[in-house]
C-alpha cells in the first residue's frame, strides 16, 4: 500500500484535547502544510505509524531508507517546501544518513524524524539503539533528542522553521519510542520552546557551528532579522566596483535557487551588462540562452566560463560558496578581481577567497539592493564593456561544447541522448541526475530555462540520487515531466526504489546512460592514473530491460544512432513509468575538463 491515507479516516483531535506524541507529530505535519511524507516503519515508530493511519497526509514506502531521504530532499528542491523522511531505530534512522549530508550540502530544507528506543533504554546497547543524535550531528543544520513528551509539539515547529529559514538545511528530530505513547496535556500544544543557552557565534550563521551540547534540544539560530540580512555592506563601493569595472563577471550559485532570486539576477545582469555564469547548482537561474550566459564554471566549465573567470577584473559572487570544482587552483581564480560577495551565511564570506566588498544578505534583498545602489552611479563612471563583450561571445562561439558529430552517426555517444531529449520534450523537462559522468553531460547539453528544473547532488555527488529525488519531484510537481537521467553504476544504488515507482504508477521516465562502468571513475584513470582501469569497468551487469519489467515497468534499449528519436517519443509517450536503457560508448570522456589542482586556465578542451 503506497498511501496510509484514506478520505474517511476519523477526524483530527481539536488542539485542546489530550493526545499521544505520536498524535502531536501528526498534527503538527498537518499545521505545517505538510501533504506528503516518505518513509519506512519500525518497531520504534509503531506508534506514529498507527497515529498516520487515516491521518490527511499521503505516506510514501520507500524500500530502503536512504531513498525515503532522497525523496525527501527532491521534493524540497522541486516545490521549495520542506520535505519529510520519517525511518525507524538504529539502521533506519543510520541509513537516513547519507540523504541528510547531500541535503546539507546542497542547504536543502528537510525534516528527518526518527523513533529510538524508549529513555529508560538510552545508552543500555539495547536491540536497534544508535545514537542518532550524535551520529547525525555534523550532516544536519540542527538536530533533537526529545526528552520531555511536553515539549514535542514546539520541538517539531521549531524544526520547521530552522530547516526552511536563513540557509535551509536538513534538521533531524529523534523521538524516544515511549514519547510516542506518552500523554501530552493540552497546555503542551501552545507552549513555547523554552531555549537552551548556545555560544555566541560572531564568524557567521550559527547553523553551520553546529550544535550546542544538550541533547535535549538546540537553540534557534540568530535572527536574521526583518530583512532576512545582518548586513549590506558598503552597497556605493559595490556600485561603483561593478560600473567602473572593464571586464566584470557576475557568478551564481545554487543560493540564487534557493532565495527566489533568478528574476533578480536577470534583471542585474541585463541592466549593468554582466556576463553571467552560473554553477551546477544553478542551472536555470539564467535562461540557457539568454545572450549573456556564459555557461557552467569549473572542472567541467565552458571555456567562455572558465576564461572569464581567469581574466575578470571585477567578480559578483552571489549564493556562492566558491566549492573546489568551481575555483580550480584557488590562487589563479579571479587573481586580478575585486571581489563582491553576496550570502545568506556570513560564514562564507572570505572563506575561500577574500571580497573587496563583502554582502551578508538573502540573494535576492542582496541582488535589489545592489541594483538600487547602481541606479546612483552617475553615467560617466560607467566604463565600455565592448571590448570585453566581443572577447567573451568570441569565447562562445569558438569553444562551445561539443562532441565527434561524425561518430555519433555511427556509435549511440551519451550527448547525443542528452540532445534528443532536450529536442523531445522542448526543453521543457525537469531534469533529476545520479552523479557521474552522466550528470555532467546532463548540465552540458540539455539547456534548462528556469528555476527548480535541474535537481542533482551537487556537494556530496551521492551516486544513488536520481531515482528516488525524481520520485519526490514528480509528487510534488505532478504537472511537470519529469526525467530521471542515471548512470548504469549510479542507478543500481537505488534500483530498489523501481518498486516505489511502479507502486505510485508515476509517470517518471528513466533514461539510463550504460557505459557499463563507473564512468568517470575510468576517465580519470584513463587520464591520471596510467589507463590502469582498477575496479571501475563492470565485468556483469543486469539486463535493465527485463529488470524493469520485473518490476513492472515498460522498458525499452537503445543501442545505435538510428533508434534514438523514434525510441525516445515512444518512452515519453508511453503512460506511467518508463525505463530506457540507452548503451553508449564507454570510451566517451566528458570534456572540456580542468585537471585536479590545475587553474582554469589549464583546461583539457578535448
């Protein structure tokens, strides 16, 4: 059973009436306007299971727990909600690990609740006891032990508001299983969260100092304050900076997605004539053809990106945390640029590089407030961007990303697909990726045009995340298509959650990348390590066709040029789920690429 909802089920307690922890828990997700949960029961969270019986809100059973988390973290990305994994004791909420760390990195907001064993039980070793608190605390923005069943229900809004506000993050609340069954009295429900004391911290968001040492319950975070921002710099410098600059670049990160701020960043570039480049994260903050868009920075970058980056003499970095696929040799990037820095996290600021100006600021109050300060440059601060424009758009066209057209009539080459599906669905396709070299092609060539239409693991790169992360996005964007784009090596580290899928009869269609390797595990010892291909090519696979089947899934393989367009409208034209099995050529590497610890500059064309 996919759903434990029922139209009929009995109606809620009023909020006055003594109840359960388990029946707060519920209660309290529906508060929160949460619809769907994703999750796998336990004997510590028996209770709650029973309490969601006939409870307004749709249960997802994952097949592992791990998937429940990447569902989780794919409905964030996709809707910009919070999204909800609940998993049991021990191994279930270990297991939830992983999908935590890849939603921290990426400041994806979650909720993780997990059941322990009862507190009589705590450190007793007993069946299924972990210490999920400690286990979870460097992976998490903030986490719970709830150990007073009275302060359950502001313990769970509480984690709401921390997951979602400032930089979102994954907060995990661990709850004792005889919290679950304990009374809560109706005083409880309206009770504020009493604080527990934490250590001032002045070098940035207190998220990111972790946690203080109470397990019974962390602090809420500085207030950002009403205009989401403890700071706006010296805005007049930064105007001036960006006007007087000759060659500036602005440079976007997954921030931008997060705050709303694609509209904004359009409206900067387009007004002070900034060449644009946006990371992996950001895909679709920047139409992929809007004429100032550079394309992707860093190992994988555009040259245009990536020679900008080198030769800029003024850089605005905004919802950017300069990550070492983007920055290459942290010496030579940007090395003759004022830097302007713009981020929710002071933390970030000068972490990396060192701004000229720095910005702690929401993206899009940052981007507005920026663009006020320019409207007061006067004109003739303004400097000629036409050298610099001709330079960049020269870049453009003469390194654009490609690949051997010529082999591609011969031999089924992994962007071709991209390309199709790209043609196929008019771009207009939201776009879920495992990690690997198909994830990179994915970024290269399907160009996306807007927000929330690219979801990946960016910062963790959790091979793994495709299946599930598309499963959460197509529950919550049912109007969108959704592509599932994997690897064949990433895809069977979820391949268990094909059940999950035929179970809800999405209409996911699956696009398999089979080199029949770890892809880019053998590009680099094809490159680096001498051709020594150590454990990377796979010696046996699956039949993914007849696997799929299994489950109940039309599938279908592609393995020549002349199959590809007609296969690829007949899978997104099938109803409900579809797999494809689509086997390239394992020779293909993805290039351009920056060597590990090189410069931007030092790219492989290829």
């Amino acid at each position: 059973m996919a759903s434990i909802s029922a139209g009929a089920g009995p109606a809620p307690r009023t909020q006055r009436a003594p109840m359960t922890g388990a029946e707060a828990v519920v209660q309290v997700l529906v508060e929160q306007g949460v619809e769907v949960v994703f999750g796998i029961p336990g004997g510590a969270v028996l209770p709650l299971y029973d309490a969601l019986y006939g409870a307004p809100l749709r249960h997802v059973l994952a097949r592992h727990e791990q998937g429940a988390a990447l569902a989780a973290d794919g409905y964030a990305r996709a809707s910009g909600r919070v999204g909800v994994c609940i998993a049991t004791s021990g191994p279930g909420a270990t297991n939830l690990i992983t999908g935590l760390a890849t939603s921290y990195l990426d400041s994806v907001p979650v909720v993780a609740i997990t059941g322990n064993v009862g507190r009589a039980f705590l450190g007793t070793d007993a069946f299924q006891e972990a210490d999920t608190f400690g286990v979870s605390m460097p992976v998490t923005k903030h986490n719970y032990l709830v150990l007073d069943p009275e302060e359950l229900p502001a313990i769970l809004r509480e984690a709401f508001a921390v997951a979602a506000s400032g930089r979102p993050g994954p907060v995990l609340v661990d709850i004792p299983k005889d919290v679950f069954t304990a009374t809560i009295s109706p005083e409880a429900w309206d009770r504020p969260l009493r604080p527990t004391p934490v250590a001032s911290t002045a070098d940035g968001d207190d998220h990111r100092r972790r946690h203080d040492s109470a397990p019974r319950v962390g602090a809420h975070p500085t207030p950002w304050g009403p205009a989401g921002c403890r700071g706006l710099g010296n805005l007049d410098e930064a105007a001036r900076l960006i006007a007087r600059a000759r060659r500036p670049v602005l440079y976007a990160g997954g921030g931008v997605i997060v705050a709303g701020a694609a509209e904004a960043l359009r409206r900067l570039a387009d007004e002070a004539v900034l060449p644009t480049t946006t990371t992996l994260m950001a895909l679709g903050a920047m139409p992929g053809d809007h004429p100032l868009f550079l394309g992707m920075p860093g190992m994988h970058g555009t040259y245009a990106a990536n020679m900008a980056l080198t030769e800029t003499d003024c850089l605005i970095a905004v919802g950017a945390r300069f990550d070492d696929r983007v920055t290459g040799k942290v010496s030579a990037f940007a090395p003759d640029a004022a830097i302007i820095h713009i981020d929710v996290d002071a933390a970030e600021l000068g972490k990396v590089k060192a701004p000229r100006v720095a910005i702690a600021a929401d993206a899009r109050q940052g981007l507005e407030a920026l663009r006020e300060a320019l409207g007061r440059v006067r004109p003739d601060e303004w400097s000629d961007r036409s050298p610099w424009l001709e330079r960049v758009n020269g870049w453009k066209q003469e390194y654009p990303y490609r690949y051997d057209r010529d082999l591609a009539r011969r031999e089924l080459l992994p962007q071709a697909v991209i390309e199709e599906l790209e043609r196929a669905t008019a771009g207009d396709a939201l776009v879920v990726t495992g990690v690997g070299q198909h994830q990179m092609w994915a970024a290269m060539f399907y160009r996306y045009r807007r927000p929330r239409q690219f979801l990946t693991s960016g910062g963790l790169g959790t091979m793994g995340y495709g299946l599930p992360a598309a499963i959460g996005a197509q529950l919550a964007r049912p109007d969108a298509r959704v592509l599932c784009i994997d690897g064949d090596g990433s895809f069977q580290m979820n391949v268990q959650e094909l059940s999950t899928l035929a179970e809800l009869g999405l209409p996911v269609k699956v696009f398999i990348i089979n080199n029949r390797a770890h892809g880019m595990v053998r590009q680099w010892q094809d490159l680096f390590y001498g051709h020594r291909l150590s454990a990377s090519v796979f010696e046996h696979q699956p039949d993914f066709v007849k696997l799929a089947e299994a489950y109940g899934i039309a599938a279908f393989r592609i393995t020549h040029p002349d199959e590809l367009a007609g296969t690829v409208r007949e899978a997104l034209a099938r109803p409900g789920p579809v797999v494809v099995d689509c086997v390239v050529r394992q020779e293909e590497d993805v290039l351009p690429m920056v060597p590990p610890g090189a410069a931007l500059k030092e790219m492989i064309v290829g």
